[in-house]
C-alpha cells in the first residue's frame, strides 16, 4: 500500500551553516527512490543565498531523478524573495 510523499520538515534559518547538510539529506531520500517528496518549510524563518541555490539544486537533481519534489508553505517573506530571484519559476511550490 502506497503511504504518501516522503515529508521533510525544515526549520529555523536556512543559511552557509545548514545548507549543505540540507540538501545532502534532500538527495539522499531521492537516491534512496522515493518517488514524491514534500519538503514542509512552514517553520523556516529565513533562507539566504546558499539556501536558495541548495533548493535550485536539489530540486534540479529531483528532476533529473524522476522523482517528485514539491516545496510546501513557503512563508511570505521567502516567496518574495524566490519571486525576485526568479526561483518561484524553477521549484515546485505549493501554498
């Protein structure tokens, strides 16, 4: 029986401190095979430049996998910052 999209919940900021260990995480379920992931982000408070390239990454690499990444309740200030970067065009978002 089939239980659903793997869930990865993220918290607090995401920054040069945690980025890479969050996307080394992300890819590792992909490479594991789960075919749908959701990554719940209602709790990041803050995501810098190597964050935003970490989810352009890993969803990149989601991609190519064949797997399904989705990117779920972004809060506003980080949407906004994906609207400028051009990344809300790329990634999988959900509200």
């Amino acid at each position: 029986m089939d239980s659903g999209p793997t869930k990865f919940h993220l918290r607090g900021d995401i920054d040069v401190t945690n980025a890479a260990t969050i996307g080394d995480d992300l890819t590792g379920l992909v490479d594991e095979g789960h075919p749908a992931i959701v990554v719940d982000c209602s709790d990041i408070t803050f995501v810098e430049s190597r964050g935003l390239a970490m989810m352009a990454r890993v969803q990149r690499f989601a991609d190519d996998a064949g797997c399904s990444l989705t990117w779920r309740a972004l809060p506003v200030d980080v949407l906004r910052t994906m609207h400028v970067t051009g990344l809300d065009r790329y990634l999988r978002i959900e509200a």
